[in-house]
C-alpha cells in the first residue's frame, strides 16, 4: 500500500512536469473581414484667406491725416471716407538756397519793373501814332498828302497797337514769375483756411483688415495706408505635396478643422497647375502645390474664422462602399507582399495578400482572403505559422 501510494504521487508530479512543458495556445485579439466603407483622404495644414484683399495707397504726395478707422471697423462701398490726405507744407531752405531764391525774387521783380517801363512806353507811342494817323486821314480829304502817306501811318499806328499788347503780355510773364520766386520763400504751413484735400473712399464694402499708415504724417504716392477685405468670401488654401496633389479632384469633398471652432463643410475648387519648391521643418526639399477650397457650410458656423487664420484641411481622394476590407493592425510585410494571419482551426496560418486603397484604419483586400476570416490583431513575436492560438475574452 505504501508502495502504491509513492508510485502515485511520483506519476502525478511527472504528468504536472509533463503539463507544464505543453506548448499553450497564444492569446490573441482577433478581427472579422468584413465589407466596410473605406474613405483616403489627405490632411494637411491651410490658410484661411480672403479672396480679393483690397489695399487702399495714397494717390497724390501730401499729408496724411490721422487715420479714425480700426481692423474690424464695417466699410460701405463708395461712402465711407477712410483717409484724407492735404498739401504738405514746403520744405525748408537751407542759406544758400534762401539766398538763390531771394536773388531770384529780386531778379523777378526788376523783371516786372522793366515791363511796366515798357508798356509806359508802348502806351505813350501808341498815343502819338494815334494822333498822327488821324491827322493824316484829315488831310487826306483835303487832299493834302498822298494815299500812300496815309497807310503807313496807319501801320505805323497798329504797330504801335501791337508793340502795347506785347508789352503787357511781357508784363504779365514777369508778374507771375515774381508770384513763384516769393512762392519759393514761403515755409508756413500748408493746411491754411484754402487748403483742399484729398478723400480716399472705400472701394468695396466689407471690414478694415490692417491699418497699414495709422499716424498723420507726409506720405508719397503708392503708400500703402490699409486693407479692406469682405470676410464673407472667404477661401482655404493648402500646401500639399505634389504626390498627392495629383490624386486631388476638382469638387472634392474636404472638411475644415483645427481652427478653435466646429468642422465646416468645403469643396475642392481649383489646384494650381504649378508647384513650388520648399523646405521642411526638417531639412528636406519638397514640392507643394497650392490648393483651393470654396466653404459650403452655413456661413454661421464659421462667422469667427478670419483672414490668415491657420485651419486643418481634410480633402477626401477615393472613397468605396462595400469593399473587402482588413484592418491595418492586423497587417505585416514579408518580404516585398504584404501578409496577415489567418486563424483557421484554432492556429494562425500566414496568408499573403493584395492590397488596394488604404486609409488609417483599413486597407482594401484585393486577393487572399474572404468575407468572415478572421485575422490576428497586432501579431507578437510569439506568433508563427501554425502555431495554437485562442482568442482573448473581453
């Protein structure tokens, strides 16, 4: 009996030994293969952007007003004043060219002196060829004189005339040259009771985006004083790579996220035919094309989103319902295929397949499995074909 008893326990600790060194099936997580919907879209970061941008620039030299408006004032086409800008007063001169502009204004006005002299003296001859014609023409009815004497004192009498015009015609020159020699020694200022201005009106209706030229000040022709814009036609754009620019439709469907607010609605409007070379935050050289995107959501839900503001875009490039599908984490490369495990009889059988399209979560099968196989999810080392394996209980 005790001998039995010892052959007993020794059998039972070797059958323990025995079932300790068993190999166990794995644990795994699996996964059905099931027709899904699958969407690939690219997502990349964007600019939201008005589309026509209206900057307002001084049309004449002069000076600058104080600016009243601010960014996000309300602008009415044709009616609201946004700047004004006047005469700017002379500069000042320096001594010598004080004393070039004042020997200029006394040049001018011995000028004007001489002139008067000369109309004086054209007045006075004009007087006498006057008279000597009109005594010419009295004895000419008497027949005193020849017809011949009697026209050249009639010409001599309109050249007389003529000389007088001349002279105060001269007259007139040098009086307003001596306006601009005194005009030139003038350093007041030039926003006087007569002074005129300049009204800069706003183009377009819509919101001051910059004040560009805030401080009254002396501003040429072509300064930039602001920017007026209509937030409500606004517009995406968005840097993609050329590799996928390319697969990018017009009227794509595309989805605005990322900017403080809910997703908005958009739509492929145009790609730019030309690309534009770059360098990333990491060194590298790439080539991104600029694409266009119209907002087709309610206007709103994106009344806060302005001009520059930084948006997510997601702009769908394929979309299928109904197809084979297979999740990504149950996917692995051996060799140049693509391959998953298959459980099949309680153990993993590794099957190669085709792949299609692919998004984050699922990838379409194309070739080398069925609706309803299942397949492992996240496979271990621990795995290899034809190991046991058992699903994990949730």
């Amino acid at each position: 009996m005790r001998r039995l008893i010892i052959v007993v326990a020794a059998l039972s600790v070797l059958g323990l030994i025995i079932w300790a060194f068993l190999p166990r099936p794995v644990t795994v997580e699996l996964a059905t293969i099931s027709p899904q919907t699958i969407e690939v879209s690219v997502e990349e970061e964007g600019e939201a952007r008005i589309r026509e941008v209206y900057t307002l620039s001084a049309t004449i030299a002069g000076k600058l007003t104080r600016i009243g408006l601010h960014a996000g004032d309300q602008v009415v086409a044709q009616e609201t004043v946004v700047a004004s800008i006047g005469p700017a007063a002379p500069a000042f001169l320096d001594s010598r060219s004080r004393a070039v502009a004042e020997a200029t204004m006394a040049a001018a006005g011995s000028a004007v002196d001489l002139a008067r002299a000369q109309v004086v003296q054209a007045e006075a001859t004009l007087d006498f060829m006057t008279s000597e014609a009109n005594r010419a023409r009295a004895l000419f009815e008497k027949s005193a004189i020849s017809e011949r004497t009697l026209s050249n004192a009639v010409l001599e009498q309109k050249t007389a005339q003529a000389t007088l015009d001349s002279a105060r015609a001269n007259l007139a020159v040098r009086e307003r040259q001596k306006d601009s020699a005194d005009a030139a020694l003038l350093t007041g200022a030039a926003n006087g009771p007569d002074a005129c201005c300049l009204n800069l009106i706003a183009p377009v209706s819509g919101r001051v985006l910059r004040v560009l030229t805030e401080d009254e000040q002396v501003v040429q022709v072509g300064t930039p004083i602001l920017e007026i814009g209509n937030l409500g036609n606004l517009e995406v754009v968005v840097d993609l790579l050329s590799r996928d620019a390319v697969r990018v439709q017009p009227s794509a469907k595309a989805e605005i996220t990322g900017w403080g607010g809910p997703p908005i609605a958009a739509q492929v409007e145009r790609i730019d035919p030309v690309a534009t070379p770059k360098i990333s935050a990491l060194g590298i050289d790439e080539r991104r094309v600029e694409v266009f995107l119209t907002l087709t959501g309610d206007p709103s839900e994106w009344q806060q989103l302005g001009h520059g503001f930084r948006v997510i875009a997601r702009i769908a490039l394929w979309r299928a319902e109904g197809v084979l599908a297979i999740p990504v984490g149950a996917l692995f490369r051996d060799g140049p295929y693509w391959a998953t495990y298959v459980v099949r009889d309680g153990r993993a059988q590794l099957e190669t397949i085709d792949l299609g399209e692919r998004n984050e979560s699922y990838a379409q099968v194309l070739a080398g499995l069925q609706a309803g196989d299942q397949v492992i999810l996240h496979p271990s080392d621990l795995i290899s074909d034809g190991i046991g394996v058992a699903p994990l209980a949730h």
